[in-house]
C-alpha cells in the first residue's frame, strides 16, 4: 500500500476508535501491573471486524493475546465473585468469532454474573453479558455503537472516582468495589414524574430520616433517581448488599460515601478502622465526628437496607447515627421489608416520613401518563381495567402495557425484553417466575407449566411471597395443574369467590403434598386451617417431641390450643406430648393434670401395651422431677416391661439412670446409663443424648472430670447437629458446671451465658433457675457477692412463680449458702426456716445433706460446737454412702474447722490433707477455692505440707492473685503476716521481677507486682505482639513482624498498623514502670531492654525439664520426679491458648511435645516407685492430647496390676484398638499385645 492510501487511511479512521483504543491500551498496561484491579470492569475487545461497508484497524494479535491472559486471571480472582454480585456494574465483552464467545462463555458462568446472555445469530461476533441495571441501549448491536457508547459511559463514570482519587485510596481492590457500590442507577430517558411523592420527600428533609419501604417494581428506585436529579444538595447513593453485614465493611462504605463529596471527613475513624478496635470505639467515633460535622447539606440515600437488617450491630450504627444525627444530614433508606420497631418511633413522633406500599401505588392519572411515555394506543376504558387489576403496582401495569405494544415479536421475545428492561435486577430464575405471574392471563398454559417447573423452589416461594400480587378467580386456580406450593400462594391472595369448601379443598391437597414431602410444619397448619383435625393430631404426635426437643414449644401449644378439646382430651399419645411439654416449661400442676387425663382416656380403650409404656415413661418423668424418686423408679421399670417399642424402652432407661444417680447408687446408675446408650447408638436414637447427659454429670459429682468432659463434649456436638435444644441446654450447663470445678471461670461464664440466654429464648424455666444458680456461683468464686446474691434471688423468684416446691427448696439454700460465706446468720436462719418443712420430709436427699451443712456452718459461726458435733457426725455418713465429691470436700471442711476450734491441730491438719489430696487428685480447683472463700486460714495451714506446696503455687497465682475480689475477699480475713506469707508464696517471680509474664493459657503479665491493664490493653494486637517479644527475646525485625501479623495489607498500611501498634504497647508498659524504656530497636530489631529481669513460664518449664533431665542422668530419682512434677503444675494449658495465628503454631507445638516427653518420663518414675495410681492418671492425661500414643497404652497395662486399675487399663486398651483399626487400619505392635497379654493371663 502506497503512503498516501496509509494516510488517506489514518485520516478517514474515527476518532472514537482512535481514543477508545487509547483508553484499551492504559486499561491493559493498568491490569498488567495488578491482576485483582478490576477498574470500572468496562472491558471492550475488539478484533479486526470486515464486511463489505466498514473496515477499521486491526489490533496486533501479541495485543489480544495478552488481554485474553488478564482477562483470565481477573476472571479468577478471589474478589470477583463479590464485585460481579453488584447491582451497578455492566460488563461488554466484544469478540470477533464464535471462539472468543466460546471463551467468554467457560470464563463467566451465569452463576457469576447474575445476568442474561444475548446472543445474536446473526451477528456472532458481538455477545453482550448484562448485569444489573448497566445495560447498554437495546439497540447498540454494532461494534461502533457499542465502543461509542462505552466511551460515553467510561468517561463519564471514570471522570471523578477514578482519575481524581486513586492515588489517594490504600487499597485498590476497596476502592473499585466501592466505585460499583456507589453509582448511581441507569434509568431511561422518559420516567413517570411523582410530583407528590418528590414533594413529600423535599418536605420531610428537615425531619431525621426518610423510610421507603415496598415490594419490588412500586418505583422506589425511580423516584429516588428522579429526587436526586432535582435536588440541589449533594447527594451519595449507596447500593447495600450482604457484605455491608459486616459492621467494619458498612463502616467503611458509609464514610467513603462521605468522601466522595468532603475528603476529610473521617479521618479518625478510617484510621481506628485499620487497627484491632472494638465496634463500640468505632461507632462512638464516627458519631463524634457526624456531630462536628457542618460543612454544607448532604442526602445520603441506603439502598436495599433488607440486606443488613440481620445484623445488630450494623443496625445499630444506623440507629445511632440517626438518633444523634445534625440537621444537614439527611438518610433515605430503603427496604424490601417493613420498618424496624426501632425505626417506627421516630415515625409515631413525626421525626420521620415513612411511605409505604399504599402511598407508591400509582393512581389511574398516573397510569394514562404511563400509556403516553410508553406510546402504546389504548382505551381509556382498558386503562382503567388494568388499573384496577394490577392494584396500582407500577410493575404490573407497564409490564400489562408492554404487552398491547403492537409488534411482530413472539411470546418469548416479550419475555425476554420485559425481564431485561422493566425487572432487570432479579435473577434470571426469578424474573420468568415473576413474569409468569404477572402475565397469567395471557400465557398458554404450556409456557406457563415449563416456567414453573424450571424456575420454582422454596426460596424463590419466600422471595414470592413479599411480593404483591394479580388478583386472580378461583376458576383460574382449579383449572391450572400448577406446582402445589405455588398452588397454595395463589390461593391466599385469590379472590373472595371462591366457596368455603373450594377453599378447605385446596388447602388440604397442599397439606398433603407438604405431608408427603416431609414438611409436617407446613401440613399441621394448613391441617388445622382447612379444619381436619384428625389429620393435624397425626401430624403433631410424629413430630411433637422433635419440636419440645428443639425449643419450639409456644408452636406446639399453638397447635394444641387450636384444636378442639373434645378431640385433644380423647387422645390420650397427644394428653401425654402435652404433659410433657407442661413439664419442660415447669408446670407441674398442669403436667400432673394431662397424665391423669390421659390415664382415664386410655382405660375406656382397648388395651394398648405401647401407649401405657408411653404414659409410664411420662409419669416417671414427672414423678423425678418432683423428686419422687422410688415411684419414678417403678414406674420406669413398668414402662420398661411392658413395652415392646426398643425407643420407648430406651427412654424407660434414662429414668432409671437418672433415678439410680438421685439415689447415689452410682454404679447401677452408670451400668444402666452405658447399657442404654450402647442400644441408642444401636438405632441411632435421639435418646442418646439424654444418657449422654446423664453419664456426663454422674461423673462430673464423682469427680471423674476427664470422663464427664467427653461425655457432655459430645452431647453438646450431637445436639446442636440435630437441634434437640432442650438437651443442648441441659449439657451447656451441666459442662459449665465442669469448667468451675476446673476452675477455668472464663470460658464457663461464656458458656454459661449462652444456655442461660437459650433456657429464656425458649422459657425452660427448670433450666433458666439451674443456670441462674450456676452463674451466681461463678459470681461468688470471683468475689462478686452483691451480684451473686441478684442471681440467687432472680432464681427464687421463677421458681416461686411456678409453684415449684423442689426448686424453691434448692434456690433457697443456695442463697443460705451464700449468707454463709458473708457471714450472716441471721439470713442464713431466716432461708433455712422457710424450707425446713419440706426438707425434713427428704433426709435421703442431697438437698438434706445441703442443708445439714449450711446448719452446721452457722453454728460454728454461733460456736454452739456441741450441735456441730452431732451434724457432722450424720453430715459424714451420708457423705459416705453418696459418694458425692463436693459433699464428701464440705464434710472434711467442716471437721477441719471444728478441730480448729478445739485446738486439735494435728486432727485438723490430717482432715486438710484428706481434702487437698481428693482436690489434687481430681483437679477441682474452683471447689478448693469454695473452701477457702468459706475459711481463707486454711490456706496459711496448708502450706505447712511440703508434698502440697507447687500445687499451692499455682492455684495461689492462678485463682487467688490473679482475681482483685478473690484477692480482696481472701486477705481481709487474714493477718498481716498471713498476708505476707501468702503473697511471698504465690508471687515470688512478681517481686523479684521488672516484667513477669504466663504464657501458657491466657496470657497475664505483670509490671511489678501490678497485672497489665488499661484501654490499649485491651487490643488484641498489643497483647500479641508483646507475647511474639517475649518468645522470641533474640529480636525481631519490623518487616518480619508486619509479614505475620498483617499479611494482606498494602506496604503503607501495614506501617500504619505496625507503628500504632507499638505505640499503644509502649503505653502499656510505661503505666506500671514510669519512664523507663521496655521496649527497643537494636540492629534493626525490635526487642525488650535486655537489661531487665524478666520471668516467663515457658523459660521456667524448660529450666525444670532440663533439671529434671539431669537428675534423671545422675539417677536422682526423688529430685527428677519434684522437677518433672512441678513442670506439668506450670504447663496449665497450651501455649496462649486462646490464640491460632500460624505464627504460633510452631512454638505451641514445641512445648507440647516437650510436656508430653516429661510427662511419659514422670509416669514411668512413677511405676518403677510403685505408685501405680498416680502413673494410671498421667498415663489418661497423655492420651486425651495424643490418643494414638502407644508407650502411654504399654504404660497403662503396666498400671493396671494394681488390681483396683485392672479393668479400666483393659477397656483404655480396646479402645484404642478399636480406633487404631479405624483410622490407619493397623493392628496394635506386637509389644503392646505382649503387654496386653502378660495383664490378662
């Protein structure tokens, strides 16, 4: 080609190729550098497009190659998925060939786009993928006109948000999320003005806010436009979606709106949003700085606020928000829901404007303005009749209006274009649904059935069933065979001609299709609509106990109170589901009531040997609950008897376990409990749960801590996958009663706050009332006596409110328990007077026993000490016979105080030793400090046994210190020497050290003899940058530490973070150490003052294995096994525990290992000094961490020639057998066998 053809070429080229290609190639150069920027997602890809009129410019193929390769990798990304869910963003990908459009197809599925594929035969090179509301004109088939309007749209999106601000923006991936977030819909040309409704809205903008809220297609998002266009103040609309949930995220959109207008609005709380803070800092922030905020007007409109409605916390910044906000901001918020209570106040006070449904529905003025934009040639007469028909729904009647367009399309091309231009942002799925529905009368019924059948499901129903919707004639129902729930929807919204028996028809063929289905929720309620009953009580006996089970029992006594009585008083299985349900609730009374109706209505029947086992189990329940222990007993082995029913005669178990456990005969009581739940696991019952529970508190009051943990462990797990709630609870407080006697108090308050928010949640008042009781004693063993005594007396008040004579017993001697350690006999007489009617009834009982021993503290405190005798004297023999741990502590307490009285100090001593030995033993940490809250001096005794002071240690340092109201609490009542000897005993690192820290568990560091406190303290990220000090003393350099604590973020951030960081921690440090400097930088490491004295408990669990390793070299047995012995006192838990950053992990892993090699070392010392028992228990402690460990299964067998550790080394043995088999599929080695063998010959 000659040079003067080139040019002639060059100067006929458009100059909107030429500019747009401009743009293409800063795009690619742009998405090269970073693969996650998704820019504006306005991608245009063109080839060399010939016919015989156009010829344009070809791009290099090395071009295209590269774009298809980022395209790709963009495609992947993490963040795509997200970013491509917006309502805002519009994706056009042009391509030359089938091929690319091939391409196009496997990169983008139509679950990531969420739009509609258009493909034009005709023209194969242009494919265009729709995404919300940024489509492009309908009629930009060409490439030129698809370029010119990209152009367009690229210029004039990008103009501020993009080449303004993007230096100015930390994290790129934030900032293009944003800018979909934040712009503003796509409307066309020509929009029905809402001059009344706009007028409402200018006027309400004096008031705090404006709520919108209605079903999808009333013009909410229309009218909206149409305000922000005529509104002169500056206005920011944010698109909300589920990552707005996220109360951070919707902090952060909400101020980047701001921005968007005033750029340093903000800058506090964007800077604490980049730091560890909690929400409430955040929130009381960016109220602070709205309240200074007086830079102009501003409407600040929140799309779609359905979409975060779940969340509380993000509620609740935008409640604060309007409730402190200034005059010259005002909110528009939106909602596909109604208005939120809190929200409706403002409303009532005139504080607010709300429009709804009824004031978005279109007049007929209105919708003849309709017909006119839309141009459609239509009879005021039809108007009017569709008017009337769609109710006024703006969606409706333009859909109805697009259908009278005269054109040659097809069905299905109407379909098409309506679901894209009028219901754009709906799924595909959902929008044929819509239409469907929308379009009833015009459809043939063959379109309509496909429709339904492809499109319909029980999320698209919920969806639905917001929606308003086409009146239709009971006609048009029967006739159509449509899907049955969609049956059932059309049904509730059709008109009043149907008959009452068209009606109770309909409804029953829907039940029967929930029934059929499994949907018995669904079938009961339509059952009892449509009025048979029979059907309805079927229904509710398969699924009533399920329902109890899982806390829905107001739905069930809904059901209940509907049907007639003369059918529930003659059904006897539905008195006993009553009954029972009466019982969980705590109405004992009307339990009682419901059983002898039943019992009457079963002997006017033939006889049923399954309901009678049925009525039993009910009547064993309720008898032990009222502590009527031999009658429910008997009645549980009747029961038992006469069933044939295997699920009935598991539950005839349960009661007698739990009989036999009240009875103390805990043998029999485990035996039935571990026969029982072998058969429930036989036939995957739900009892199974229930023995759980059972077996878990049997051994948890026989001080057998490890097994109730595993027990309840599981229960727990079982029955929050199965949602039997009511056992959830019962297993979440009978563990949280575990965690106290552990002695761990903060993670049995957590879990004590959640079964005690599930028994209110569900108004299981038995459960409530045990909850209340054990928070009360969480209060009391933190020192916390006024808040104990509000829980005691909250527990009392239920229990009197139902009549309960057994829970008012058990409340009220847990408040004369508590007077005992405030020292107050007169309220401890008064408590105990109110129930000694009652009490004296049941001597065999643990409440008796309970009772004697608050009596006989308050004669002691009274020194009447010759009654004191004789109680103890009865309080020790029933301790005996029970067996019951806590008790059997209370009855050794009480000698060691009576002999201290008499000066008898040899006989008391001997009597404390008896405690400590069963305190040590079974680790009962938190009933010890029960004790010594009761009387502090025996701790002062206690240290006079050399064998008993690393225990002392720990539990001084761990429960005693570390608690200010213990502390507090414990001290008072000593002397100053008492004091100092304590103090000397459980502190000796605090004293003697600039910086002590314990790092296994929960971290706790002290300055001095003061523990670390403070706001900054409270970071997270401080607390774990000092530990990441103290582990790695050497130093370490800031990009390491920016590496492991803020991997994801951008240099300029992760400085930011770092520096606040230490900042705060410096802070800390400085507030118990004046101005000495803790923390340094040497050789570009960061790094604590050498010079200081610092004390770790990991160094000093090393120093005493090491020593322990060398005494054992040099054959110094009593020394290594001292050193190994107080090694495992110090390892308490795992290396900050509550921490699993990967950074940890290793280091954690470590110690572990290191423990467990002393502790097998510690076991075998133990064996070859003969102390089978001791070596027994190490041996259990090393396989619940490792139960795949086969020297501590050898160990065990070799324990167990101790005849009385015999048959649990066996059962350890088979144990592990079995899971040996079931997890690597190996048999035991041949050495363990040999072990094994030489036990059981």
């Amino acid at each position: 080609m000659s040079r003067a053809a080139e040019e002639n070429k060059k100067s006929s080229e458009k100059p909107i190729t030429r500019n747009f290609r401009k743009k293409l190639t800063e795009e690619i150069n742009l998405a090269k550098k970073n693969t996650r920027c998704l820019s504006i997602i306005l991608i245009e890809l063109y080839k060399c497009f010939l016919d015989s009129n156009r010829v344009t410019e070809k791009i290099p193929e090395r071009t295209v190659k590269d774009f298809k390769k980022i395209l790709h990798r963009i495609l992947r990304a993490n963040d795509t998925y997200e970013f491509l869910g917006s309502n805002r963003v519009g994706l056009i990908i042009v391509g030359a060939d089938r091929d690319d459009t091939t391409i196009v197809r496997k990169l983008i599925s139509e679950e990531v786009s969420k739009g509609i594929f258009h493909h034009n035969p005709e023209k194969p090179s242009v494919i265009k993928i729709a995404i919300g509301s940024a489509s492009f004109p309908q009629d930009a088939v060409t490439i030129p006109d698809l370029l010119k309007a990209a152009e367009s749209r690229l210029k004039k999106q990008t103009k501020q948000l993009y080449t303004k601000s993007v230096s100015k923006i930390d994290s790129s991936i934030t900032y293009f999320r944003n800018i979909s977030k934040f712009t503003p819909p796509v409307m066309p040309q020509k929009i029905l003005m809402r001059s009344g409704i706009l007028k409402r809205i200018k006027n309400a903008e004096k008031k705090r806010f404006t709520f919108i809220s209605s079903g999808p297609g009333f013009g909410k998002t229309t009218i909206l436009y149409e305000y922000t266009k005529r509104v002169k103040k500056k206005t920011v609309w944010l698109k909300l979606d589920e990552s707005d949930r996220n109360p951070l995220v919707f902090l952060s959109d909400f101020l980047t709106g701001i921005n968007l207008h005033y750029k340093n609005f903000g800058r506090k709380t964007r800077a604490l949003l980049q730091g560890d803070m909690e929400i409430e800092y955040l929130i009381n922030s960016l109220i602070q700085e709205i309240n200074t905020f007086r830079d102009g007007r501003m409407i600040y409109i929140l799309d779609d606020f359905q979409q975060i409605e779940q969340n509380q916390q993000t509620v609740d910044i935008i409640y604060k928000i309007i409730d402190c906000c200034p005059n010259n901001l005002h909110l528009i918020i939106t909602s596909r829901k109604r208005i939120p209570k809190f929200l409706h106040k403002f409303v009532v006070d005139d504080e607010a404007l709300l429009l709804t449904e009824k004031d978005l529905r279109l007049d007929l003025a209105e919708t003849k303005k309709m017909a006119e934009i839309l141009k459609v040639p239509i009879t005021p007469q039809k108007i009017k009749k569709i008017w009337e028909e769609t109710r006024g729904w703006a969606f409706a009647i333009k859909s109805m209006l697009a259908l009278k367009i005269e054109t040659n399309r097809t069905t299905e091309d109407i379909f098409d274009y309506i679901s894209e231009e009028i219901y754009n942002r709906f799924s595909r799925r959902m929008k044929h649904l819509l239409l469907s529905l929308a379009f009833f009368p015009f459809f043939n019924t063959q379109i309509l059935k496909k429709s339904l059948a492809e499109n319909f499901d029980e999320r698209t129903e919920q969806e639905l069933l917001n929606l308003p919707f086409l009146e239709v004639t009971s006609g048009e129902i029967i006739n159509y065979t449509f899907h049955p729930l969609f049956k059932n929807y059309l049904m509730m919204r059709a008109k009043n001609d149907m008959s009452d028996y068209e009606i109770k028809k309909c409804k029953e063929k829907v039940a029967e299709y929930y029934e059929k289905n499994g949907d018995y929720d669904n079938a009961i309620e339509l059952f009892i609509e449509a009025g048979n009953y029979r059907k309805a009580i079927k229904n509710i006996n398969i699924i009533g106990t399920d329902i109890a089970d899982a806390g829905n029992i107001s739905k069930l006594t809904s059901w209940l109170d509907r049907i007639p009585k003369k059918l529930t008083e003659t059904t006897p299985k539905l008195l006993i589901l009553w009954a029972l349900t009466e019982e969980r609730r705590g109405n004992f009374k009307i339990s009682k009531e419901l059983i002898t109706r039943a019992e009457k209505v079963l002997k006017g029947l033939k006889k049923n040997r399954g309901l009678y086992a049925h009525l039993f189990v009910a009547k064993a329940t309720i008898l032990k609950h009222q502590g009527k222990l031999n009658p429910a007993l008997r009645m549980a082995k009747l029961a038992y008897d006469s069933s044939r029913n295997q699920e009935t005669k598991i539950f005839a178990f349960v009661i007698m376990s739990l009989c036999y456990f009240h009875k103390y005969n805990f043998k029999e009581a485990i035996k039935t409990g571990e026969q029982g739940l072998q058969i429930a696991d036989s036939i995957m019952s739900r009892a199974s749960q229930y023995f759980l529970n059972n077996l878990g508190t049997i051994f948890l009051h026989n001080g057998e801590l490890n097994k109730a943990q595993t027990y309840l462990n599981r229960c727990i797990n079982e029955a929050k996958q199965l949602n039997r709630t009511y056992q959830y609870i019962v297993a979440l407080g009978n563990y949280t009663k575990v965690l106290i006697h552990l002695g761990d108090f903060s993670n049995a308050e957590k879990m004590n706050e959640e079964a005690l928010g599930f028994s209110k949640k569900y108004k299981f008042a038995n459960l409530e009332i045990q909850n209340l009781n054990s928070r009360a004693l969480l209060s009391i063993l933190q020192g916390r006596y006024e808040k104990a005594l509000r829980y005691h007396s909250r527990a009392l008040e239920i229990a009197e409110e139902y009549k309960n004579k057994y829970l008012i017993t058990i409340c009220n001697l847990k408040i004369a328990s508590l007077y005992s350690i405030l020292k107050d006999p007169d309220e401890i007489k008064r408590h105990l007077d109110s129930i000694e009617k009652l009490i004296s009834q049941k001597t065999d009982s643990r409440e008796f026993i309970q009772y004697l021993i608050i009596k006989a503290r308050c004669e002691l405190m009274q020194h009447n000490l010759r009654k004191v005798k004789k109680r103890i004297e009865r309080i020790s023999r029933l301790a005996k016979r029970m067996k019951i741990l806590d008790y059997i502590i209370q009855g050794n307490l009480l000698r060691y105080q009576f002999e201290k009285e008499y000066d008898r100090t040899k006989e008391a001593h001997h009597y404390l030793k008896k405690m400590l030995d069963i305190i040590e033993r079974t680790e009962c940490n938190g009933l010890f400090l029960h004790q010594v809250l009761l009387t502090p001096e025996l701790l002062i005794d206690a240290l006079e046994f050399s064998d008993k002071k690393s225990y002392l240690i720990s539990f001084i340092n761990n429960f005693i210190l570390s608690s200010e109201e213990v502390s507090e609490a414990v001290m008072n009542q000593l002397s100053p020497e008492q004091k100092e000897e304590i103090l000397s005993l459980g502190q000796p690192t605090i004293k003697e050290y600039h910086l002590t820290a314990y790092l296994f568990g929960e971290p706790r560091v002290y300055m001095g003899n003061r523990p670390l406190s403070g706001e900054y303290w409270l970071r997270k990220k401080v607390k774990q940058l000092l530990c990441l000090l103290l582990l790695y003393k050497e130093g370490i350099t800031k990009d390491k530490l920016q590496a492991l604590f803020w991997p994801k973020s951008n240099r300029p951030n992760a400085d930011r973070n770092f520096w606040n960081t230490l900042y705060y921690l410096r802070k800390t440090l400085e507030q118990g150490n004046g101005t000495r400097k803790i923390i340094t930088r040497r050789n570009n490491r960061i790094i604590i003052e050498p010079s200081l004295k610092i004390f770790t408990d990991i160094e000093q669990f090393q120093h005493l294995v090491n020593r322990a390793n060398y005494h054992l070299q040099n054959n110094d047995v009593d020394r290594a096994t001292a050193e190994f012995e107080k090694a495992l006192i110090l390892y308490s838990s795992d290396l900050l525990e509550p921490y699993y950053e990967n950074w940890i992990e290793q280091k954690r892993a470590y110690y572990k290992s290191l423990k467990e090699e002393a502790a097998l070392k510690l076991a075998k010392l133990y064996l070859e000094g003969g102390k089978f028992r001791k070596a027994f228990d190490v041996y259990t402690e090393i396989l619940e961490s490792d139960p795949l460990s086969e020297e501590a299964v050898i160990g065990l067998l070799k324990a167990g020639q101790k005849p009385q550790l015999k048959a649990e080394a066996v059962k350890r043995y088979k144990k592990y057998a079995k899971k040996l088999k079931a997890e690597l599929a190996v048999e035991p080695s041949p050495e363990l066998q040999k072990a094994y063998q030489n036990l059981t010959a």
